[in-house]
C-alpha cells in the first residue's frame, strides 16, 4: 500500500512521457506524410522549418492543403507607424500587402526598401506566451496551494513542484550564490522553470523550438549579465582591472581577458542551450527524414525505436539545459557579490 | 527567421514577457511560496529544538532525582547510624548503671549482712553474758547448797551451751 502510494506519480509521470512520444511520433508521420508524393523530398528545408521561428503555425499538411494558424504581423516604421495584420494575407509569402511581402527564407521586407521594426506574434512569440501563461497558472495555484494546506503537508500540484522548487533552492542557488542568495531566488527560480518548460514543450509535436531559439537564450543570458553587473561588488571589479597578485606589465594582457570573460560567460550560456535544444530537435528530424529519403518502411520502424529512444535522452536534456543553465547563473551572480576573504 | 541570427521581434518579446512572468511570480507565486517553506522548515527546527530541549530537561531533571534520592539514601544511613550509635550508648549507660546499681546492692547487701551479723554477734553476747551471769548466780546459789550438785548443774549448763 504504502508502496504504491509511493511510486503513483512516477508512474503517471511515466504515462505522460510516454504519450508525448506518441504523439510526437504519430504527428511527425502526418506530416510527412504527405510531403512524400509530388515535389522531392528536400530534408534541410522541412528541419530547418520545424526548428526555426515562422510567421504561421504549421501544423500539417493535408493533401495541398496546409493546416496553419495565421498569426498576427506588427510592424512599426517610421513612415508607417504601426502596421498590422493577421500573416494568412501574404498567402504564403505568394503575395505583397499593405507594401510588405515575405521573401524565400521566411523573413518581411518592405517593398520600397525602407526601415522598419517586426514586432510581430510570430510562432515562438506564441508559444512564449501560452507557456508563461501556463507557467503563471501553475505557479499560482502552488502557491494557492501553500494557503490552503498552511501547516500541513502539501497536496497535489503542490507536492509535485515543491521538491524542484526547494532543490531549485537547496542545491543550485544557495551554495552558488552564497548568503544573500534569497534576492536572487525569484529571478533564478523564474529562469530554471521557464527553460525547463520550454524546453519540454519544444518536445510536443508541432511546437516552437522556443528555447531552441537564439534570441531567447540571448535574452536569458543578458539578463543574467545585468544581475550580474549591477550586482557585483568591489572586489569583482578589483579582480578584474586590478587582478591582485599580477605583476604590472603583465596586467596588460590580463585585464582584456578579464574584461573578455564578463561577455564570455552570457555568450556561452546562449550558445550552450541553443544548441543543446536545437541539435536534439535536428537529429530526431534528422532521423524521421531517414524514411523519407529512403522511401522504406524498414528503415521507418528503426528509426522509430531510434527517435523514441532519443526523445527520452531528450527529455532528460530538457531538465539538464535547465539545471546547467540555472547553475552557471548562480555561480555568475555568486561570483560578483562574493565578498572578499 | 535566420537560426543563428536573433530576430528583433522575438528579443523584445522575451524580454518583456520574461519580466512579466518574473514580476508576477516573484510577486504572486515565489514570494508565498518561499515563505510557507521557510515557515516549515523554522517549524520543524524549533521542534526538533524542543524535544531537544525537552530530552536535556528530563536527563536534567532525572539527574536532579537520582541526587535526591542518593542525599536520602545518605540521611538515611547516617541517622540509622546515628540511631546505632545511640541505641549502643543508652544500651552501654544502661549496662553500667545497672551494673552500678547492683554493685550497690550487693555493697549495701554486704553492709547490712555486715550490720546483722553484728548486731547479731553483739546480741549472743549479750545473751552469753546474760546466760554466763544466770549461770554464775545459778552456780552460786547452788553452790551454796551443794557443791556436789553444783557441779553437775554446770555440766548441764555447758552441755545447753553446746548445743546452741
């Protein structure tokens, strides 16, 4: 009894894993499926549209006809002002409007050739805010959780999410960051989930590779920079343009790389989720596309068990990259406000 | 929509939204949630802190008990002994004075044997020279009827004499 009492959210957990991988799979044979007959096969092309940010959401393709949200355009300019109107106008980049037109990798260009601002609901843009919103849904009722279970022992959503939040703690920002870790914990809290689910959902069939992308891992990592600079004390910036025990001539080469690791550290955690997420999707893509390169139903029940068995590496990356992520955030921010020993 | 060329639109997308969401938690969600933890675990400490205190308290207070009963124990040896000591005092006083006492009535004792076999001397001699005087004028008289008769009377006396 007590056993399986204690194994029930594993195994729900495991039940869940094991259904977004069907539908993973399942959906991915749905979209190719119809890829195969009529024009050729390009792989490059049908990974880099699944990896990459678009102005529509792609779903599938149903014989000629593509299944897609239209998502709305925002232009600001200059000369226009604020433009805006739902992308299924340009018809899939075959025709112009209001004066601006996609071109063939995807991108708007104004006619006429002027500067303007896409602030556009693009497909990341989307899923950013339907995973912050569930984020808030689920953080919030957690904490509902906490008044309505005060002095008890947590209950449901709650005690799914309380063992992450206090190793979240525990483990990763409290030695990291040293003693006034508790100014850091929104922020870093904030950080390990929003990656974490991202991530996750970037896994779903026909969702946005949102962590996958670069400018959200570069703002990620800016704003880990900013904590970091604006909380960093005298003795991070004595360590850096006064390295102590350096002698003077050689503090001429030393301080450029000091200087050069303040940018590096960011640079290499938006490089390091970028790519962690990304190449994970370009090789289950990769591995689907086998199928239809080789036209083989075989090679389709290999790559299957490959791509299933890669999707659960996957799973387990998605939790890495947020861990890895969330650390080397710490350890940034624990480094400038250490005090000097 | 380049892969490795962050898109304008995406960037100030996340950065407001992931402001949005930090303020929001941080606000709504981390800040109760953090403090609900940090209550538990201060709970849990101050508990564990009690019973810890409450254990000294008992070994304290057992150890107070085990003094107390080890002081009686000692009290109680001692006044036994006391009790003893003066049980044998009173025993070795009574012993002398009685020993005293029937020293002093054997004294006493020997004294008044004493006193009457004095007395008692004193009187057979009286009763002797009482008897001795009876005799003589007995003797006398007799004497100076019979001497013959006075002799044998003698005789009878002494032979009376003898036998008391």
């Amino acid at each position: 009894m007590d056993i399986s009492r204690r194994f029930r959210p594993n195994k729900s957990l495991k039940i869940s894993f094991l259904s977004i991988l069907i539908i993973v799979l399942t959906s991915n044979f749905t979209v190719f499926a119809s890829g195969g007959d009529g024009e050729e096969f390009n792989p490059g092309e049908m990974i880099m549209h699944h990896v990459k940010d678009a102005h529509e959401w792609h779903f599938f393709d149903i014989g000629e006809t593509q299944v897609t949200l239209p998502l709305p355009i925002i232009l600001y300019s200059e000369k226009n002002g604020f433009v805006s109107f739902l992308s299924s106008k340009f018809h899939h980049g075959e025709t112009s409007y209001k004066g601006y037109k996609l071109d063939h990798s995807g991108h708007i260009v104004a006619e006429d050739g002027h500067e303007f601002y896409d602030i556009s609901i693009t497909k990341n843009v989307a899923a950013l805010f339907m995973g912050s919103i569930l984020m808030i849904i689920i953080f919030l009722s957690v904490a509902k959780g906490y008044r309505k279970n005060e002095g008890r022992a947590p209950k449901g959503i709650q005690s799914f999410f309380e063992p992450i939040i206090v190793y979240v703690k525990d483990e990763i920002v409290k030695p990291n960051v040293g003693p006034k870790y508790q100014r850091y914990l929104p922020y870093l809290l904030t950080l390990f989930f929003f990656i974490w689910f991202g991530n996750l959902f970037g896994l779903l069939p026909g969702a946005a590779n949102l962590t996958g992308n670069i400018a959200v891992t570069l703002v990620l990592a800016v704003f880990t920079l900013i904590i970091t600079l604006v909380s960093a004390n005298k003795n991070y910036w004595g360590h850096i343009f006064n390295p102590p025990g350096v002698p003077g001539p050689l503090k001429i080469i030393i301080i450029p790389v000091e200087i050069i690791g303040i940018l590096s550290k960011p640079f290499s955690l938006m490089l390091r989720l970028f790519v962690a997420i990304t190449a994970g999707h370009i090789v289950i893509l990769s591995l689907i596309g086998l199928v239809f390169i080789f036209h083989s139903w075989q090679v389709g029940i290999v790559s299957t068990l490959i791509v299933t068995f890669i999707n659960i590496i996957e799973l387990l990356v998605a939790s890495i990259q947020a861990y890895v992520f969330t650390l080397f955030s710490a350890m940034y921010i624990g480094m400038a406000i250490e005090e000097h020993h | 929509m380049d892969l490795i060329t962050p898109g304008f639109g995406l960037i100030f997308w996340q950065a407001v939204v992931f402001l949005i969401v930090v303020f929001i938690l941080g606000k709504f969600a981390w800040k109760p949630i953090l403090k609900s933890l940090k209550d538990r675990e201060d709970s849990i400490d101050e508990a564990l802190n009690e019973a810890k205190n409450a254990k000294e308290e008992m070994a304290q207070l057992k150890a107070e008990n085990e003094k107390l009963l080890a002081d009686a124990r000692l009290e109680r040896d001692q006044i036994l002994k006391d009790a003893t000591a003066a049980a044998n005092k009173i025993r070795e006083e009574a012993r002398e004075e009685a020993g005293k006492i029937s020293a002093k009535m054997v004294e006493d004792a020997k004294t008044t044997i004493q006193n009457e076999k004095k007395a008692a001397l004193t009187e057979v001699k009286n009763q002797v020279a009482e008897l001795s005087l009876l005799v003589a004028e007995k003797l006398i008289k007799k004497n100076l009827e019979e001497d013959k008769a006075q002799k044998a009377l003698v005789d009878d006396f002494v032979k009376d004499l003898n036998v008391n």
